[in-house]
C-alpha cells in the first residue's frame, strides 16, 4: 500500500500547477510562467497508522526538479528562454482521517498536511544570465512560496476526491442473484491501532423483495489473532446464516422433479414400494411420478475447528400425476440432512462446496411406514448425490465478492476455521494502479445542451475563443 500510495503521491505532485510570477525590480520587469514538474526524487517516505483513526503519510528530504519559462524586460532589452530549477529538503506530513460515512462506506472524512521546502536552487543562461542572477533571489524565493503553497491543496484533491473515488468502488449493498442482496456497510468506525486496521462489516444477506429486514445476530464475535498475511477476513455463522434463511424466505428452497426427470431405477423402486397404494388407484398405476423435495425451515451453518457443516430438515413428496386428473399423493416424508461444506476464495469470490455426510427419513403419519421407509434410504441418498446436489453446488458456484476497492486483490489464501467463524487470511496485490482505477471512474465533461429552435449564441469574449 505504501509503495502504490508513494507512486500515486509521485504523479499527483508532477501534475502541479502553478500561478505567473511576475514583479519589478527597478528598471527590470520579470515574468515566470509555465512551470513544469520535471522530475521527483522521494527517497524517504514512510506510512504508518496512527491510534484511532487516522492514516500518515510522510515523505522527507525529497527534492523536485522544474523548469519555467522566464521573460525579461530591462530598457529596450527584452529576453525569452527557460530556467531550470530544484527543490531540495521537501518534507511533507499528511494525516489522513478514516471513518464511516452516511452509507456506511469506509472514506476519507479529514486530511491535514503541513509541507516546507529548505533550500532552492535556480540556474540561469542566456545573454542576461548575469541580470537573472542578480534577481534571482526575488525569484527563486517567489517560486519556493508558491510550490510550497501547492503541494498541500494538490494532496488534499487527491485525498479527499481522488481515493474516495477509489474507495466508491468497494461495495456496499449489492444484489448476489435475482433472489438475495448482501449488506456489507460498516457498523461503526475504523479502529486503528499501531499495527492493525479493524473494520467491522455487517456482513447480511436479505431477501431481494424485503430489502430493509433485518436478522437478529446470535452468533460469536469473531476474533483474528493470525498475524502471517496482509489481511483477515472473520465470516461467523451469523453470515452464512443469514443467506440460508434469505433464500428460504424467498421461496427458492425446493426441487420438483417429475416424469422423465426421475432417475429410472428410483421410479422402479419407488413403484414397488408403494404398490398397494399404487393397485387400489388404478387406472392410476402408469401415471408419472412426481418427486417435490422443500426445505421446511431455514437450514443453519455450524462452523467448528474440524470442519464447517449445514443442518437441513425438508419434505418429500411422492405423488402419482395422471393426465387430466388431480394429483394422488403416495407419500410425505421429512428428511434431515447434514451437508459438510468446503469454503474457499477464488479471485475476490467466496464460495462454498457441499457435499452430503448424513441423511434420515422417516413418515410424518406413523413409526410402521417409517420402517417401511428404510429401503428406501440408500436410494434416495443416491439421488440427492446424483441429481439434487449438483444443482445445489451450481447455484452457490459464483460465490459473493468480499468487498475490495477495485484494483486490489487477493493472493496466497488460506481459510482457517474456529469455533464459531472462519477466517480467510491473503495477501493483498495491486492488479491497477489507483490511478488507472480513478481514471476508469472520473466522471466524463459535459457539455451543456441546447434546444434545436434556439442555437447557442456565439461568444464574443476573445478569452473564451
């Protein structure tokens, strides 16, 4: 961070822009303009935080290489060229103020900076070297005022416009799919200490169509002792939660499959199965299957040192579908599942791997068709692995983005669990610079429009022409 922070610093200060110097020394009149940054030499620079909310940046005896041009009036001599000069001894203090603003986005909120310039240097040529000498202590101490006053209000613009714009980018409140939305606004305030940066996300998900409700944390507050990566991410169950009983809220927990969609052998099992039922409907008897599993309540993630697991409850449904007719129902049976969970980070993406470990049915009407259930365990068992949970994995394939301004990245990831949450733990890399990403985002000029009866008038101002 410090280093694309320095390089950021480096092209903010090249674009500096400085009023004409221009004044009167007896019979001498003098004119500076055009001032250009040449070049910047920042060889000592140091970024540290500073205990509760702020960021400092410090760069010390740095130097600043310009050139200008220079106009020269003495008499009925008159005298064009340029000038090169130096600014040696440069030091600048910035303080920059981190808090959460009214979205709940990280930003930028105050900056102070103090900068000076020791010492000056001018070289001058030409036919009037000698008279530029002479007056080189009025301009060179103008030009040391002036850069001076420069710096200041240039790392203020970059600060509090530039990197804000960057920071714009970490997101907030975004949808993951057509059914859910992810909370990712900060509770409070950074807490900065003198080694760590501390933000506490939300971390919720919510239904698309309840877009305000809100789900009451119970879980462990998570808390990060590892100290190998750059930075940590903390996900207590809270946050996987919250997503599972958003989808169940939205409705999408369920799974129909019908005719052709049933696997062949489970629909021969199934048939024998419940054939007296099956006899007593006939002509019902070649009539498609139809299979509706539903989750029943909003399935819950338990996260321990050994592994990560979801507990689900659901209904079958087992129903004979004639044409033309009303559906016979065959049989209603609760499931429990347990699913063990592989969560990694792809890119910027957390995603999760299910697999089935464990799976009970049993009859919701009486313990005898419970029994007469136990044949069908395996099977069914086969078919969640087979056909169900491929659709599970699909549809948690794209994961959700862990909020990182654009331009930054993860690298050398690790997840770790614990009791309660799990941590991913990754180095940082700028894949763009802040300057790349800034520009991607600077809003385009606008030009002002004007009704097609009623041109726009041309202006007369030479100054504007």
């Amino acid at each position: 961070v410090k280093q694309e922070g320095l390089r950021f610093v480096e092209q903010e200060l090249q674009n500096i822009t400085m009023p004409d110097v221009h004044g009167k020394e007896g019979q001498f009149h003098y004119n500076i303009s055009q001032v250009k940054v040449m070049d910047l030499q920042l060889a000592f620079s140091d970024l540290h935080f500073q205990p509760q909310q702020h960021l400092v940046f410090n760069i010390s005896n740095a130097s600043i290489s310009l050139r200008f041009r220079r106009q020269l009036l003495y008499w009925f001599f008159y005298d064009i060229g340029s000038i090169n000069a130096s600014a040696d001894g440069v030091h600048i203090h910035t303080v920059l103020q981190l808090a959460k603003d009214e979205a709940g986005r990280l930003k930028i909120s105050n900056m102070t900076c103090n900068a000076s310039i020791a010492r000056m240097h001018a070289g001058f040529s030409g036919t009037l070297r000698t008279v530029y000498e002479f007056l080189s202590t009025f301009i060179v101490t103008g030009m040391r005022f002036l850069l001076s006053q420069q710096i200041c209000p240039s790392l203020e613009h970059a600060s509090l416009v530039l990197l804000n714009s960057v920071l714009d980018t970490v997101p907030v409140k975004n949808y993951v799919d057509e059914h859910i939305g992810i909370d990712y606004s900060l509770l409070r305030d950074p807490a900065i200490s003198t080694d760590t940066l501390d933000l506490d996300f939300k971390g919720m998900f919510f239904p698309r169509a309840r877009e305000n409700q809100e789900l009451e944390n119970h879980a462990v507050e998570p808390v990060i002792k590892e100290t190998e990566r750059m930075v940590y991410v903390a996900f207590s169950e809270y946050f996987f939660d919250s997503a599972m009983h958003s989808y169940f809220q939205a409705g999408v927990l369920s799974i129909e499959l019908q005719g052709e969609k049933v696997p062949k052998d489970l629909e021969v099992l199934l048939r024998a199965t419940f054939f007296g039922t099956i006899f007593m409907q006939s002509p019902a008897v070649d009539a498609p299957l139809r299979l509706v599993l539903q989750v029943s309540a909003p399935p819950r993630c338990i996260i321990k040192p050994s592994g990560t697991s979801v507990s689900v409850s659901a209904f079958l449904n087992i129903s004979l579908v004639p044409p033309g007719r009303p559906a016979i129902q065959l049989s209603s049976m609760a499931m429990e599942t347990k699913l063990s969970a592989k969560v990694f980070l792809q890119g910027k993406a957390l995603r999760v791997q299910l697999d089935l470990r464990r799976f009970r049915i049993y009859s919701k009407q009486s313990a005898l068709e419970s029994l007469a259930l136990f044949s069908l365990q395996a099977p069914l068992k086969t078919l969640l692995q087979l056909t169900i949970m491929p659709i599970i994995n699909e549809r948690t394939k794209k994961g959700v983005q862990i909020p990182l301004p654009e331009g930054m990245d993860f690298t050398k990831e690790v997840v770790t669990n614990h009791a309660g949450f799990l941590t991913v733990g990754a180095d940082l890399h700028f894949s763009k610079g802040l300057r790349e990403v800034i520009e991607k985002y600077r809003p385009a000029p606008t030009t002002p429009a004007y009704p097609s009866s009623w041109p726009a008038e041309p202006s007369m101002d030479p100054h504007q022409l």
